[in-house]
C-alpha cells in the first residue's frame, strides 16, 4: 500500500513538473511578437480594394527608402543600400498608385505623384554614389 502511495506521489509530482513546464513555456512565448504577414492578411480581409492598395503603396514607399538606405531597418536599426529591392519597391509603388489613380482627389494624386518622383530621384543619386 505504501508503494502504492509513493508511486500515485512520484506521478502526481511528475505531473505538476510537467504542467509547470508547459506554463513556462507558454509564458515564454507570450512575449513574442505576433506575425506580421498574419496581421497584415488579418486587417487586409476587412479593407476595401482600394484602401487596400494605398496600404500597400504606403508599405511599398517605405520599404523603398528603407532599401535605398535612407532609414534604417526597424528590426536591426541600421541602414543598408539595396538598389535592386529599391527598384522593385518603387516600381511595386507606381502599379499600386496607376490603379487607384482615377479614384483620388487631384490633391491626394498630386501627393502620390510627388512621393513617387522623391523616390525616383533619391534612387538615381544612390545609382550614381
């Protein structure tokens, strides 16, 4: 009876262990960031189309100046010229920005323009560095 007892007690503690184990390590976890691509998939699904392309024009511009060098990366806090992704970014700036063009105020398509031409050009004096 008594190993009985010690062995309901070595298995109860063995469980608590366990339990305390799998807390931590979901405690752990709590502290991570949750996944961008999934939070971005999350808040596209409840976006108009073409609300959803000004976001991505926006995601686009920034990480065109980001890869010309000129802010640095949010993760690493340095900066690093990238001119092949830069050019990709900026061309995926100008798709966006022709297909929602008609649906802007003259303001807002001045705007975009002109943030688009900025890009152009820090892109040409970064070629020619």
């Amino acid at each position: 009876m008594e190993s009985n007892e010690a062995l309901n007690s070595a298995q109860s503690e063995a469980e608590t262990t366990s339990i305390a184990e799998e807390s931590e390590q979901e405690h752990d976890h709590s502290h991570e960031l949750p996944d961008p691509a999934m939070l971005f998939s999350y808040v596209a699904m409840q976006m108009d189309t073409p609300a959803l392309i000004m976001a991505l024009s926006a995601v686009f511009d920034g990480h065109a100046w980001r890869s010309l060098g000129l802010i640095a990366d949010p993760r690493t806090g340095t900066t690093q010229k990238d001119l092949p992704n830069a050019q990709l970014a900026i061309d995926a700036v100008q798709f966006c920005l022709s297909k929602v063009e008609a649906n802007l105020s003259e303001t807002e398509r001045r705007d975009a323009n002109r943030r688009l031409n900025d890009l152009r050009m820090n892109y040409l004096a970064k070629l020619r560095e």
